[in-house]
C-alpha cells in the first residue's frame, strides 16, 4: 500500500474507532443507562491505553489515613509566588502570546476547596515539552520550563500566567495532532490525593480529530473542558485571559484522566 493511501487507511481506523465510541454510548443511553464524563480506561482511538491502563483489581488499603502520613507532604512556603508565573522564571522572556489561567476549584456543591495545590505542565508555543523524551523537531525556548504551581486562596481561585502552548504530532495514528492545552494536577492533603486533568482552548480546528478530547462521550462534559476567553481577564498590554473552574465531583465534575 502506498504512504499516502496508508495514511488515509489509518486515519479511517481512527475515525471509526470514534464513531463506534459514540454508537455504544448512544446505546448505552438508549438502554436506560446514565450518562457518563469518564470513558473506559482502555479507549481503542487512544492508542497507548492499551498498554497503559490497568489490568488487575483496585488494591483496598486498610488504613488509608496511615499511608498519607507516611507520604511526602507539602506546605505553604514549598510554593512561592514566582512558581505562578512561567514567564519570569527565567533571565529572559519567552517566545509566544503571553496568557493568564484563572479559575476557582470547587466541590459539588459550588463550595470553594481551599489550600488545593494546583500544578500545571505544558508545551511552549511551538509545541514542543521541555523534556528529554520529547524529540519533535519544533524548537525548544531557553526562557520556557513549561512547569508552574500555586495553592488556591479562601476562595478556591487560582491563577497562572503562561504562554499560549502550541499544537504538536504524538503519532497515535497518521497526522494525529494534539490541539493546544495545558495538563492539570490537583492535590488534597497529601500526595496521595490527585487528580489530573487537561485545559483546552475554544475554537480550536483540531478537537474533532483528537481521540483523548473525543474519548469524553459525553457533549457537556466535553465543553466542560475548554476554557472560556474573558476579555475582562486580559491585561492591557500584557496578557489574554481565560478561565476555567474546576469541579471535582456530582454532575458538573471536571474529567479526570483515570488510570493513565
């Protein structure tokens, strides 16, 4: 078969792949069942899950409590305030349209959850991680690590000011590109308690043909997901902003990658 006629054939697979997803969840609905924001840990279009999710039983620990005391912990003076901002972590500035994330976390009652370490990660603006494994050929941003973290206030909120990350290849299949975002990680109390998740951006040309985004079945769940530009955010001059709040749990609950 020829390249060009391969790739075809592969980005078919994967569109299927989607398209059957829907055709059970639709069934899945039909049937009476309840509406879900979190797809199977095995998702076929995702590739690597394959690989990458569990196979064996969830381990029931007896004390839970002890196995957090045991755990790395963390404080409020382990996070300082240039930890916010990715863009003053270095001599210089780095490339790209500079942007604040900010949102408020919440429990499923819309109460604020406070004292929450909130960590991000995330590709510069060329799409490219600043990490040894990452060998797209996009070029790397001395001023840019990419990294940030902050605990929320009183009132739930956090906020970051970063550069716009760009769209970059993962071969899942043949020109598969992931739309621009940035991955989220909460933590509780302690290490053991996390949640990760990822921030997309509105009107981006890829989320139809991207599995991880697709592998969310469920519309509002899905829209959940994208942050919302709100020009009052954006700092004349200076930065665009976006917000995005995240619910950890009941029927308006952010996903989480579960299992990966």
């Amino acid at each position: 078969m020829a390249v060009a006629d391969q790739a075809v054939a592969d980005q078919a697979s994967t569109d299927g792949e989607i398209a059957e997803w829907r055709l059970r969840y639709e069934k899945h609905l039909a049937d009476g069942g309840a509406p879900s924001a979190h797809p199977d840990r095995a998702y076929a279009a995702y590739h690597s899950t394959a690989l990458r999710h569990p196979l064996q039983p969830l381990v029931s620990v007896a004390d839970p409590e002890a196995l957090e005391l045991s755990g790395p912990v963390f404080g409020v003076t382990d996070v300082v305030e240039l930890d916010r901002d990715l863009t003053r972590q270095h001599v210089g500035e780095p490339l790209g349209e500079r942007i604040t994330v900010s949102g408020r976390v919440l429990d499923r009652d819309g109460r604020p959850v406070r004292g929450q370490l909130v960590e991000i990660w995330q590709a510069n603006a060329s799409g490219r991680y600043a990490h040894q494994r990452d060998q797209h050929p996009a070029p790397l941003d001395p001023n840019f690590s990419g990294v940030g973290r902050c605990l929320t206030d009183d009132q739930g909120a956090y906020s970051f000011t970063t550069i716009k990350p760009g769209a970059y290849p993962w071969r899942n299949h043949t020109n598969a590109w992931r739309p621009a975002h940035i991955h989220f990680s909460l933590f509780g109390e302690a290490f053991a308690q996390r949640l990760v998740t990822q921030m997309y951006f509105p009107g981006d040309p890829l989320f139809p043909y991207d599995p991880i985004l697709q592998s969310v079945t469920d519309d509002a769940a899905r829209a959940r997901l994208v942050a919302a530009y709100v020009h009052e955010l954006s700092q004349p001059e200076f930065s665009l902003g976006y917000r995005w709040d995240i619910v950890l749990d009941g029927p308006g609950a952010t996903w989480m990658e579960e299992g990966r």
